[in-house]
C-alpha cells in the first residue's frame, strides 16, 4: 500500500469482465444491492469496509467490465455467506461476472485530516464514536 493508505487499511480498485449476455442480469443484481442497501450497510462493520463503490464501463472493443472500488481494514472478514445478502450478492456475482478479479494498483490516497482518524478506528474496530450526529455503526 502506498504510505498515503491509513495504517492498518487497505485500498483496492479490481475489474472483472462481465460475462456474454450478462447485462440484464447485472442490472437486476445492482437493483438487488439498492433495494437491500440497509441491509448490505449492516454488513460493513464486520467487513471493516469504509468505502464501498461498482462501476460498469464498456470499453472500445464492446467488453464490458465491473470495477469494485473499496477501502477496507486488514483485519476485516469478507463476505458472510451465511449472510442472506452477502450470499445473494456472492450468487449474482457467478452468474454475472468472470471468476476473479484484476486488481489495479493504489499509489495515492487523498483523505482530509478530520476524515483519517475515523477510517483508521473503523478499519480497527469497526465502529467510530461521533461527536456531532451520533455513531452509524
């Protein structure tokens, strides 16, 4: 991790192709994440996930790519397959996607200096106390 990363944390941007015929699937696996979003929120404490973004893009030959965009704890645990969304999640992602991920390399993370001290004590511990609006976690 470039020295940029808070200690402890890790930061990754990874792309899969989606597979033929995929598209409308895909949509309907992205709608699944936005209909159950308090749900997958509920699951970021146990991950140690700060940050959590997918993107589709389509490149100049007609391939279409899923990146997946996180900043993560060391110690966080992944997906909870016993985790009613973590597993429909897991399920679209075989039915959509390439197996595996290409991962692209971080070599600058910019974070304002009131935010940083939040993300290292989420990535450790996941949870944060606030002092102005009260602790989502």
């Amino acid at each position: 991790m470039p020295a940029s990363v808070p200690p402890g944390m890790c930061l990754e941007l990874s792309r899969a192709r989606l597979l033929p015929g995929a598209q409308e699937e895909t949509e309907r696996w992205m709608g699944m994440l936005h209909d159950r979003y308090e749900e997958c929120l509920d699951t970021l404490s146990a991950e140690r996930m700060a940050f959590e973004a997918t993107f589709r893009h389509t490149d100049a030959e007609g391939t279409e790519w899923i990146y997946h965009l996180s900043l993560y704890g060391e110690s966080g645990a992944g997906l909870d397959l016993a985790n009613p969304v973590d597993r429909e999640h897991y399920e679209y992602a075989v039915r959509c996607k390439e197996p595996g991920w290409e991962e692209l390399r971080p070599v600058l993370m910019l974070t304002p200096r009131p935010i940083r001290p939040l993300l290292e004590a989420w990535a450790r511990d996941g949870v944060v106390e606030c002092t102005t609006g009260g602790n989502d976690a």
